[in-house]
C-alpha cells in the first residue's frame, strides 16, 4: 500500500532520528530530495518502534539533573578544602621549625668545639672522650685474661678425658681411632696450657714460675 505524503508542518515535534509525531499520534519520516534531486518518499514508523537515538528522550529528567548538579560539588566544599591545605601547610612548617629549634638545643648541650678547644657553656669535650678511653683500655685486660682462663680450661678438660684414655691404653683396654688421637695430643696440649700461662691441671702459674714452655 503506498504511503500518504504528510505534510511536515502538521507534526507536533522532530524526535533526533528524524521521526515526525503529526497531531493524531502518527509517526513517520518525512519525504525529502536526494542529491540527484530524485524525491525520497515518506515512511512510516510502527507504534511501539523506538530508534536508539531516541532513548535519550525517556531518560529520567531528575537523575540528569542531579548528575549535572553534581559536577559544581559541593557549595563551599572547595573552599575548606583549600583552608585543609593550608592549615596542613602550616603545622608541617612549625614542625620543621619546631625540629630545628631541638637539634640546635642538643647541639649546645653536647658542647659543640669552636676555636682552641672551647665548649660554649660546657667543659671541652676532650674530657669525656679521655675518661672514656681510659675505660676501655682498663677493660681491655680484664678481658683478655677471661679469655685466657675460659681457653685454658677448654685444654684442661680435653687433657683431663686424654690422660684417662692413656690409662685405659695401659691396663691393656683397645682404643678407638679417634680415642688414640687424643692420646698423642697430650704434650700439644700441656704446651697449649703453658703458652696461656697456666699447668698442666689448669691452675694458673704463678708470676715466679712462668717461663718458656
């Protein structure tokens, strides 16, 4: 069945897809001229048809415009956020300050060195440094001598079990491999003693008595 030419003015309004909605509820597309000047004909829409580019048209108008309300924010939210920044600014600023102030205090109190040795407002510190120095050096021989006795009963006792095994050996007991080589470690170990400054019992010699091994 051919279609009607409608008369365009008689719509009621243009969808964005080009569908004229006439007065009596009609829907159709419009006749127009090609570029050869040929005429193309009217078209009619079915009810209920609806073109993807007039979804838009049934969007929800309050959602749209809370979304568009949305985008200028919050009225005044800006403006304390600025004032955030910049309170922030501030207290990071007393803080370094604050912070510079302390290690400059802690600086005088440590008695920083200036020209000749002197502290400003405190003893030089070349003092401290001495008395600490002499500490160690007093500590160092107490030290070493802890060593010694814990180092020579270590050989005491390792000559202690040899001894043992070499009486064993005696009486006519066998030995095993590991057992003998202790055995023939005894004098390595009575000069090991001897070197520390201590007996063959472990006890330490006396300054009269110590000689070469």
């Amino acid at each position: 069945m051919p279609s009607v030419a409608t008369d365009p003015s008689s719509a009621t309004f243009t969808s964005k897809a080009g569908i004229a909605v006439t007065n009596d509820g009609e829907r159709h597309i419009p006749s127009s001229k090609r570029s050869d000047g040929s005429v193309r004909k009217e078209i009619r829409v079915r009810p209920g048809y609806r073109p993807p580019e007039d979804v838009e048209l049934y969007k929800n108008r309050t959602a749209e415009a809370w979304k568009s309300r949305a985008g200028y924010g919050v009225p005044g939210a800006e403006v304390l956020s600025v004032d955030k920044d910049v309170a922030a600014s501030n207290k990071n600023t007393k803080r370094r300050e604050a912070r510079k102030k302390a290690a400059l205090a802690a600086s005088d109190e440590a008695g920083l060195e200036i020209d000749g040795g002197d502290a400003i407002g405190h003893e030089p510190k070349t003092m401290g440094t001495t008395q600490a120095n002499k500490d160690t050096t007093a500590a160092e021989p107490v030290d070493a001598g802890t060593e010694k006795e814990k180092e020579a009963k270590k050989l005491s006792k390792k000559l202690r079990q040899a001894r043992e095994l070499e009486e064993k050996k005696e009486k006519g007991d066998s030995l095993l491999p590991e057992q003998f080589q202790k055995v023939i470690r005894i004098n390595e170990l009575i000069r090991q003693l001897n070197s520390l400054g201590f007996d063959a019992d472990g006890s330490k010699k006396e300054k009269s008595r110590e000689g070469p091994p």
